[in-house]
C-alpha cells in the first residue's frame, strides 16, 4: 500500500497525518485512476451493451475514490488553512474542472448512459439508480453534447464568453468597490458610529498613512455607515457611490461599466437556451430544479407581492411617521436602515449579546441533539479516539431506534485563526452500497462561535444557535439518507431550490418556547429564558418583515423577468427594473440607482434565473413545519413521516413528490406569511 494518507482505503481520513505535499500526487493519482476507468469501460462495451455493474459501478467507484481523496483537502483548506496547503489546493482546483469538463463532454460515455437508459435493463432498476442514470443524460445533454457539429462548436463558445464576462463583470465590481475612499478628519461627522466601526475606519486610514477615519465602500465600513450615521449627507454621498459602483455614473467616467457586459450575458445566455432547445434562459435552468415552469415561479413570486405589498406599505408609513415625529420627513433610500436601526431599538431593545448567557454552547448542542433523538428517534453518541485536525473538534454516530448505525459527523465549532468565516455543512462520504460493503455518509459541519473565554464556557447568541441548527439540517439529509446509490444519496441530486428545505425546517426548532426550554438555560442560574425576553425575540424578528419580503421579491422578479422575457435587440435592462419596483418595491430609489450593475448573484454567480429559490426553500420549510403545528412541534409521527418522506429519500426522488407525499399536498404560502408575522 502507498505512504500517502490520502490514498489509504481506511473508512475516515487519518487527518493528523495529512500533509500538503500529499496533496497533488493523491489528486494526481486518483485523476489517472478515474480516466484509466472511463478507457476501460468505453473498450469494454465497445461490441456490448452496458449494464448497471459493467459500466455504472466501475465509474462510481473511481468518483467515489477521487471524492475521498479531495474531501479531506478541500476540508483542511477551509479550516486549516496554511500556505503551503492552500498552493497545493490551488494547484489541484484545475485538474479537477479540466477532468470534469472532460466526462461532462465525453461523447463514449454519453452514448453509453443513453443506450443504458434505452435498454430492457433499464426498467428492472430502482428508482435510484434510474433517476441517478437520468440526471448524468440531462447533463450531458445540458453540456451541449447531443448537438450537431456545428452548434456544439458554437455552444462551446458561448460557454467559453459567458465564463469571461462573468469575471469580468465581478473583476469591475471589486475594482470599484476598491477604488472609493473617503477621509474623514473630524469625528463630529462619524456621530452615531459603533465604536467597532470606528475603530475600522482608523486602521483604514492608518493602513494608507493617512489620520483620521477613512471610510470605504467594502460591507462592513458601508453597512456600519448606513445603519448608524447620524450624518444623512455623509449616509446619501456613500449609498450612492455603493449604488453606482461599476456604471457609466463613476467618476472615471465608466471605463469598468457593467452594464454592455450584461447585456451581452444575457444575450449569449438566451442564445445557448435556444440552442438546447429550451424557449429561453429561465426554462433553461428550470430544467434542473424543482420549480416547474416559469409559470409556477411568476405565480408564486406575485403571489407573496399581493400578499405582502400592503402590509410593507404600512410599516414603511410607521417608519416615516417614527422618523418625522424626530424630524426627519421623507425618508429616502438612504435613510431606511438608520431610521429602521433607530426603531428597532426603541421598539424592542432587543440586544444579541445580552441574551448570550441563555445559550452556553455545550447545553445548546445537547439541545439539538435532544430535538433530534425526539423526532426522530435518533441517537447520537460521542466517539474518542478518531483522527481529527484540532483539539475543538468533536465526533459523533448516529444510531436509530433499532440500533442501527446511519452516519457520522465532525463537528468544529469555534472561531480561530486561519478557519474560513462563516458556517456550512460538507461531504466528506457519502452513503454508497459498495460490492464489498455498504459506506456510511460522513459530514463535517463547521461553525464560527465565539470560544471561551476568561473561565466562562462558550456563550452564542441566538443567531449562532440558529446557524448552527441550519447546518445542522443539512447534515441530517446528508446522513439519514437510506439511498445506496451515491449518485442522488443524501444531499446529491437534490434539486437547486429545494436543498434549504431541511435546513430552514431545523431553524424552527430556535424559535419555540418548548423546544428553547430544553436547552436555552443560564449558564449561573440553570434559569430558563425569561418570558419578556422571549417575547422581544420573536417581535424583533418579525420587524419589518413585509419590507423585507418586498425587497426579496424585487431582486427575485427582475433576475426571472429579465432572463423569462428576454428579446434579442430589445430587451432594456433598466427598464425592467424599473417596472419591477414601481410595482413591488416601497422605498423608490432615486433615478442613478445601478443595482444591477453589482448584482453578482446573477451575473457573476449561480443564480441567474433562479433568486426566487431563496423564497421557495422558505415556503417550502415553512409548510413543511407547520404540520408539526398542527400536530406537535415534538410529535414522533409527523417526525418520522418527515424523515421517511423527505430525509431519506435524498435526491433518488423529485422533490415536489416527496414534498406532496409528506404534507398531503402543495405547498402553500400561507406558513411561511403567517410565521413573518403578515396575514395570511
Ligand atoms: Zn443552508
């Protein structure tokens, strides 16, 4: 056997013995193994028809091989990042998408599935493995590979540019971000101002030699600027550099103007839709989702605007009225944090870090814990004695009613140097019937909670509670699935706008009075939290939430309309916009407003045609939960049927049935509007 500790067969990664120069020849190694298996498959059913064991099995083996190997590197990047490390990544991040792009284009194997997927065989196969064999189809077809010559040609370019004014778009965007600064040298303009904002806004100016405050356009500097300077002049000069930023209103004159790159994107866009033969861009990327038509989405999304357009009218009155009784009438754009800011304080006090000693971590995770084993009849155990990468760094099984073993996890809580921002679950194996054996689905979930500190155990607030729930839901579709086909097991195959489903529905769990009593207790007093505080919390989260809602919907119909509605040569970006949000939006932005000319979401990210996700997955974890509601927020039938429909079930089926088959039914927005306070 080899030295190298990425390419041992053992069950976990040996992370203690994993070093950066491991990295590449692993990668390398398992690259070869993967393409050595395509040639051997494409020789072997050259004179004979493939079969699920003959041509699928060898293929998933060597992924699954090369996806043991990266998960522990691209793991250890993100939260044991080094130099050396993060070059040995870098180095492997294009080999990767080179051999991706090489199957997804791979015309042998092409042919393969669909003569698979044609044959008597094919009927005889689970739902898995024949919804597994449909995705990979889609996908090559999606890839452009069943077209002509000519247009494969053609659609390869377009792949090519797309990709080009992508970075390009997000390249202008930073640029301009980056070049705005603002000096500041007398304090009395910076009134109203956090002292940790402050204190940002020095080591800018000391970073460039300079006294005083310099303030940029970079989010935290520009949120801090919004949400608290009393200075409105100063609040109105950065909202709109921050909303002209990459357009021709610049003050270089718009040599990075976003907007001719984003009528090209969508140009090439509606151009590669028509050739796969889809209408336009927004069918197009229904294809893969769980939406079905833009039908559905226009209605849905214009649903939510008529329910929920009348009630943001009203708060933003009650926010103007709250404003002018303090002097200020007519709020613009720029006054709507600080005046919302300035509110929610008066309203309800509500202070994150005052609730923090209600939340010590090690009571919140045996909460969550404890939520699980009651829905779901679950247990989770500690397990010593497994190779991790910090001493913070915990493992788990989980074991059901009968025994039996489902998963495993690494959980990393806190906050250190060196670990990315921010919180998400990963795969590190997935659940996958082997010729030899079964393998179990392993995750790591990863927090950035605030360590202990001076004697006091790990305090979170409530945000980190429900961050940490979230993920937590994700893990649990990871690792509850019982599909043995890696393909659509757990988390795989699941579609776009449907992957938040389990995990928003976790979240609920953080806001109930019954499930709070179980874990949220004082660290000193064991004191569960006080009724007045709990009932700040949830009026502090239904604050303004039709204005939010609203603004959510204004991003989403632009990103669906324009792509859904789009004509060559005559489609104006700007008034599409427009048209949107005199008809949604309740805070009008002044006429220079370029929003989105930074919408990187949709220009420079995955989203295109698909922001409304956001709101689906919403609908769907609300309506998901409000069967518990209805039927007992801890009740072990609803809990099971919710594990047997939806969590186990991975991506081997449609999401829309499994949704049906656990609610009885579609699913319906009024939850989600009841549980953000508006009338449903
Ligand atoms: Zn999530």
């Amino acid at each position: 056997m080899s030295e190298n500790p990425l390419l041992t067969n053992s069950t976990l990664p040996l992370f203690s013995q994993i070093r950066a120069e491991h990295v590449v020849p692993a990668i390398k190694q398992r690259l070869d193994e993967c393409r050595q298996t395509v040639d051997a498959v494409i020789r072997a059913h050259a004179d004979k028809a493939p079969t699920w064991d003959s041509f699928v099995e060898p293929l998933d083996l060597a992924e699954d091989a090369l996806e043991r190997s990266w998960s522990p590197v691209g793991h250890l990047n993100s939260v044991m990042n080094s130099e050396a490390l993060r070059e040995a990544y870098d180095q492997c991040l294009p080999l990767l998408s080179e051999y991706a792009t090489e199957m997804g284009q791979h015309e042998g194997l092409f042919k393969l599935t669909q003569a698979l997927v044609d044959s008597k065989e094919f009927e005889g196969y689970s739902q898995a493995q024949k919804r597994s064999l449909e995705n990979s189809l889609r996908g090559f077809r999606l890839s452009g590979i069943a077209l002509d010559k000519d247009k494969q040609q053609r659609f390869k370019a377009i792949e090519q540019s797309l990709s080009e004014l992508s970075s390009k778009f997000e390249q202008n965007l930073l640029d301009a971000t980056n070049d705005w600064s603002m000096l500041i040298e007398d304090p009395d303009q910076l009134s109203g101002l956090p002292e940790s904002a402050l204190g940002l806004m020095a080591q800018s100016a000391k970073a460039e030699d300079k006294s005083g405050w310099l303030l940029t356009l970079q989010p935290p500097c520009y949120i801090a600027v919004m949400t608290y300077a009393d200075n409105r002049e100063l609040r109105e000069t950065l909202y709109r550099a921050f909303n002209t930023r990459a357009s021709s209103l610049e003050k270089n004159g718009g040599e990075r103007d976003n907007a001719p790159i984003i009528d090209q994107i969508l140009a090439l866009r509606h151009e590669k839709a028509q050739l796969l033969g889809f209408a336009n861009y927004a069918e197009y990327s229904l294809d893969t989702k769980m939406a079905e038509s833009p039908d559905e989405v226009s209605e849905f999304l214009e649903q939510l605007v008529t329910k929920s357009r009348p009630q943001a009218q009203n708060e933003f009155e009650a926010l103007q009225s709250f404003a002018s009784e303090q002097g200020q009438s007519s709020l613009k754009a720029w006054d709507v944090p600080y005046w919302s800011e300035k509110r929610q304080q008066a309203e309800y006090q509500l202070d994150q870090e005052a609730l923090k000693p209600w939340f010590p971590a090690m009571n919140v995770i045996q909460g969550l814990f404890d939520v699980v084993e009651r829905l779901y009849g679950l247990h989770i155990r500690e397990q010593q004695g497994v190779s991790v990468w910090h001493d913070d760094v915990t493992f788990y099984d989980i074991v059901d009613g009968e025994g039996q073993k489902r998963g495993q996890f690494y959980l990393d809580l806190y906050a250190r140097k060196d670990k990315r921002g921010g919180a998400w679950m990963d795969v590190c194996s997935s659940r996958y019937k082997k010729p030899n054996g079964l393998q179990y689905p392993v995750a790591y979930l990863t927090c950035n909670a605030t360590p202990a500190i001076e004697g006091k155990p790990a305090l979170l607030t409530h945000d980190e509670v429900i961050t940490l729930f979230h993920e937590f839901g994700h893990g649990l579709h990871h690792m509850l699935t019982q599909v043995d086909v890696p393909g659509v097991s757990g988390i795989s195959g699941v579609e776009w706008d449907a992957v938040e489903l389990p995990s928003q529905f976790m979240e609920n769990w953080c806001w109930e009075r019954e499930a709070l009593d179980l874990f949220a207790r004082h660290y000193e007093t064991n004191e569960p939290l006080p009724e007045a505080q709990y009932q700040r919390m949830i009026a502090a989260k239904n604050f303004q939430s039709a204005m939010m809602m609203v603004r959510q919907l204004e991003f989403s119909l632009f990103d669906f309309y324009l792509h859904r509605d789009y004509q060559v040569g005559e489609t104006d970006v700007q008034s599409v916009l427009d048209e949107v949000r005199q008809r949604v939006a309740v805070v009008q932005p002044p006429s220079d407003n370029r929003f989105q000319n930074g919408f990187s979401h949709i220009f420079a990210g995955g989203y295109a045609a698909g922001y409304y996700s956001y709101k689906w997955a919403e609908v769907l974890s609300a309506d998901a939960y409000s069967r518990f509601e209805e039927e007992g927020i801890f009740n072990r039938d609803t809990g099971r049927d919710f594990l047997h429909h939806v969590l186990e079930q991975g991506g081997a089926v449609s999401a829309k049935d499994l949704f049906v088959a656990f609610r009885g039914r579609e699913p319906s927005i009024d939850p989600l509007l009841r549980h953000s306070g508006l009338a449903a």
